[in-house]
C-alpha cells in the first residue's frame, strides 16, 4: 500500500473506532508512539482521556472516512457490521485499509471483507490475544489474516500496539484461530477454577496451590495473570462473561459448521451462561471460581496474600 505522498508508512493518517477496555489501550500505544490517530468512539467520554497522549477525538464516525487506515475495535459482529457501514456511507472520501480487531465469526468477516471489496478498501483480519494490562505491558499479540499486503502495510502499527504478530493466510482464516484460542480460554478458565477449588476444599490455600501450578509445566502466562483474581477475589471486569460466551458460541458454531464434537467447550459454555444467569455478568469471567465454589459447598473468602500477575 504505497503512503499518500508520504516517506514513511509509519506517518500514514489512523483512525480508531472503539474505545473500550480494549480499544482505549490499544489505541494509547498508538498515540503514544506517536501516530497521527483521529479516535470516535460512541461513547465519546471514554475516548476523551486518550487527548493527552496525543490522539485527536472525532465528533462524527464519518470524519474517519479520510484516514489512511481504519482499525475497529468493538465488541460483536453485528456491532462491526453497523460501524463500518456507517463509516463509509457518504460517497466522499474512504480508507485505504480497514483493521478490524474485534472477536467475530467467520462468516461475519468473510461478510465485511465482501462489502470492503466491492468498495475498493483493503481489508486484514486482526483479532487479538491479552487483555487491557497486557496491552498496557506491551505483550498483546495480533492474529492476522487477510492480503499479505494489507498485513506488510499493517505491520509497523501492530508493532507499535504490541509484541508480535502472525500471519496465517488469506481470508478469514485470523477469525477461526482467534475463536479456538477463546474456546480454549473458557475451558482453562473453567477447569483452572474446578481444581483450585478442589484442592481448597481438601485444605490447601489457593495461593499456595497456584503458586505450585504457575510454576509448573502447566502453567503459563494466562494462569499467573488471573491469579490474583482467584485468590483475592477480585472480579473487576478485564473480560465480560457476555463477550466470552459470545466467543464460546462462535466456537460451537464453527463445530457446527465443520462436522466436528466440541464436548468440553459446550459444557464450560453453559457454565459460563450460568455464571450470567446468575446475575454475575458485570463482574470479570474469573468469578467461574466463585460459581464452582457454590456448586461445592464452601464459600470463598480473599485471602489477602500478594500474588504476582506475571505481567508488571
Ligand atoms: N477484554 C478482553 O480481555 C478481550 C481480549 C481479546 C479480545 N477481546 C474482544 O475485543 C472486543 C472488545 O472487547 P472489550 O473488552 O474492549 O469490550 P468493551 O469494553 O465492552 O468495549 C466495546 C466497545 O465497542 C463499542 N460498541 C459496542 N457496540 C457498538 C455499536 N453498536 N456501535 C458503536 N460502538 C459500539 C463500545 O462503545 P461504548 O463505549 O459507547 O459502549 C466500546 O467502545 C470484543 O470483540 C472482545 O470479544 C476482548
């Protein structure tokens, strides 16, 4: 994608849709590092604070229509589906290249890359893996799809918002490696939650069974971050239960479309529905814990040990 004019690829115009938990940090990296960003977000009080690294904040979504490249950042298909409609809905100026981050289905995005095609807009798929913190810790990878051109163009802001990312073809396929990746976050979460509470009930503090577990060979990034949750009980939302079984869903569905059983995901996907029926959705996806410890009989209490998350 040659740059308008331009020396540099890192000097082309963005614009960023979506300052959400995700967004917000995401799109700081980009001010911070110095990138001409012009931000809107809906709720434009949440995109305001992102001015002082530098970011422009746009009244209107269509003023993004000029930027060189769009990255979206919002929460499901339909949602992507209404902001890029809107963003190129005039019939004056439009993006060279769309990056679009959020967690969709494949069909959603094989639907977006049609009406992106049809507009001349290059499109890559670029879903992520981390929460906030990892973005604010600078480990957030990206799993891209899509042109390998649209991706070279891409990657100097990649880089600028996080540690690494991967291409792993063309079309949609960044979508179906992004759903496994959740699938199996539900599932980690779900089973991390069942054995730490077990080996509560049989008498061992969480704190010292998850300091056994992170370093062991089970352990792993994801397990050191949400252990702070798990012992101390704090469920300030990084991740929604809506958003993970949305996520869970496009995993079934997928299954559905690929002839194939997913047992272990269908049963953590209705714990995690369960989870929301039981009022616990504004909460992070971590409370499974507090869930499994119902459903056996002790209650949780934070144990108020200092437990590192791996991450700062
Ligand atoms: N949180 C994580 O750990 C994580 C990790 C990896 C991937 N993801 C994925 O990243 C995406 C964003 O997640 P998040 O945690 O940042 O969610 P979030 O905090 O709920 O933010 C959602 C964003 O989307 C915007 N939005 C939603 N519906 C919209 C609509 N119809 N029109 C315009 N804007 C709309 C919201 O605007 P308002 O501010 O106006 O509501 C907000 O900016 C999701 O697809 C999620 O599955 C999340």
């Amino acid at each position: 994608m040659p740059a308008r004019g331009r020396t540099s690829r890192t000097k082309l115009t963005l614009g960023w849709i979506g300052a959400g938990r995700m967004g917000f940090e995401m799109a700081a990296r980009l001010a911070k590092g110095g990138a001409d960003l012009l931000v809107w977000n809906r709720t434009r009080a949440k995109a305001e604070p992102l001015r002082k690294h530098g970011a422009k904040i746009a009244e209107a979504l269509s003023e993004l229509a000029a930027r060189d490249i769009v990255f979206c950042m919002v929460a499901t298909g339909d949602d992507v589906r209404e902001v890029i409609g809107k963003l190129l809905a005039g019939s004056g100026a439009k993006p060279r290249m769309v990056i679009e981050c959020s967690s969709i289905s494949l069909e959603g995005s094989a639907e977006l890359r049609t009406f992106l095609g049809r507009r001349k807009v290059a499109y890559l798929a670029a879903p992520v893996s981390g929460n906030a913190k990892v973005i604010k810790a600078g480990k957030l990878t990206f799993v891209c799809s899509g042109p390998r051109k649209a991706y070279d163009a891409a990657r100097p802001y990649l880089d600028m918002i996080g540690k690494g990312s991967a291409w792993v073809g063309e079309g949609e396929l960044a979508r179906i490696v992004k759903i496994c990746h959740n699938v199996f976050l539900g599932v980690v979460t779900q089973s991390l939650a069942e054995v730490t509470v077990l080996a509560q009930k049989a008498g061992v503090p969480r704190h010292a069974f998850l300091e056994f577990m992170n370093q062991s060979v089970m352990g792993s990034t994801f397990t050191r971050y949400k252990t702070p949750a798990f012992v101390n009980l704090d469920f300030k939302v990084t991740f929604t239960p809506e958003l993970l079984r949305k996520d869970m869903d496009l995993g079934l569905d997928a299954g559905r479309r690929f002839e194939m059983p997913l047992p272990l995901a269908g049963a953590a996907r209705d714990l995690i529905q369960s989870l929301i029926g039981r009022g616990w959705k504004d909460q992070d996806f971590a409370a499974l814990i507090l869930q499994q410890a119902q459903a056996s009989g002790i209650a949780l209490k934070p144990e108020n040990v200092e437990a590192g998350d791996g991450l700062s």
